[in-house]
C-alpha cells in the first residue's frame, strides 16, 4: 500500500465525518439526477461513487493512486489519471463531474475547472467541496476567551493564502490554500456558473466550541 492511500484509509477509519458529513454534503450539493453519467475527479476508493452508483446514477472514476482504484474498480469503472489532465475524456461527455477534497491538492486548480466544462455537457454541473478557505487558512484557528469561553477565530493567511505541507508517515501532503474569492473567480473564469453554495460546520469531540465557524464548503456551478 502506498503511503498516500495508507493515509487516506486511515482517515477515513478514524474520523467518522467523512462518512456521515462530507459525503452527505457532497451528495446535498450536487443534486444528482437518477440516470445520469457523472465523473468523479479523486475518486479514491470510491465511497461516493458507491451512494451513487446505489442511487440508480453510472459514474466512471478518476484517480491516480494504484492502490486505491481497484477497490472503487468494484463499484465503477476508473481511469489511473493525473489531475487535472482529463485529457482521455472527450467533449460533452457526462452529465456531471464532482471532486470531494480534492481541489486543495491541485496546484493548478484553475486547469481543472477549465478541463470539468469541457468533458461536462450543456446543462451539466460541477460541485466541489473543499475545506473552507477560512478554516484552513495558513495560521487560522480558534482563539478562546479564558474569561467566559467565548470562542473567536484568527483568520491568519485568509487573503494571501498558501501552500502547506503536512508530513504523513515517510512523505508529505501539499494543501494549496486559496481565498474563496479566487476559487468563485476561477470557476467564473472557466465559464461556471454559480447556482448553490453551502457551508457547514463540523463538531468535533476533543474541540473548542465551533458550531458557528464553518469548516466544510460545498458548491454547485452550472454549465449553460
């Protein structure tokens, strides 16, 4: 097993919100039409290509870790890719496309907007959901009044944004931190179309008080 799907598997085994949080919401947000075709851009090891899937939707994967596509090869048939490269998809091609915590690993994120309008058909959608820019901003965090408990937030490097590495076993993973403005703006730029938006909060046990702070963004763009 590869470190990256050792630590993408382990993830999702010690933090239940994948699960009962960010998949809903991707689900939420994107709205799927029963019959429709829909690519899933960092498919993994599929766990929204299944709900999907058993929802009466086809959808085809993309990822590029070997370890993790055979075990959404069960659920649909995968493309090994390297986003945002879509370039062995053709034209007007699905119904939908998504990426769940997956742009914030892309550097060049703007190519994978553009690339999703192309592949995606007159009518189609992308919907994303990422981390909210706010929440995962270079040195943002909660800031607590010793006083009362009254919790603020330290917005940190909301507007220049960044590149973050985190150490992950033996090797490293790169988040690109970006302002929401310049995600809307990207997507705005590749002919998106903004037609929902979503944020949501994450309680976490262990946590200061955040039910007011929003930890998940979640995004609808048309295609006209």
């Amino acid at each position: 097993m590869t470190w990256a799907s050792d630590w993408w598997l382990s993830e999702l085994e010690r933090d239940p919100s994948y699960g009962n949080v960010v998949t809903p919401l991707l689900i939420e947000i994107l709205d799927a039409q029963p019959g429709g075709t829909y690519l899933d851009l960092g498919c993994g090891e599929g766990q929204t290509m299944r709900v999907l899937v058993e929802a009466g939707m086809s959808v085809v994967g993309c990822d590029l870790d070997e370890t993790l596509l055979p075990i959404a090869r069960e659920i649909g048939p995968v493309v090994r890719c390297d986003l945002p490269d879509l370039s062995w998809l053709g034209d007007d091609t699905v119904d939908g496309a998504y990426a769940s915590l997956v742009i914030e690993h892309l550097d060049d994120a703007a190519a994978m907007l553009l690339e999703a309008h192309r592949v995606v058909r007159s009518g189609g959608v992308l919907a994303v959901v990422v981390n909210h820019p706010m929440f995962a901003a270079p040195a943002s965090g909660p800031i607590v009044d010793p006083d009362d408990g009254e919790v603020f937030w330290r917005w940190g490097r909301y507007l220049s944004g960044g590149r973050i590495v985190e150490p992950v076993g033996d090797s490293d993973i790169t988040f690109y931190e970006r302002p929401l403005a310049d995600l809307l703006n990207m997507a705005a730029d590749a002919g998106w179309v903004l037609e929902h938006m979503i944020e949501r909060a994450i309680e976490q046990s262990g946590t200061v008080r955040q039910e007011e702070v929003p930890r998940l963004l979640a995004v609808r763009w048309g295609k006209r």
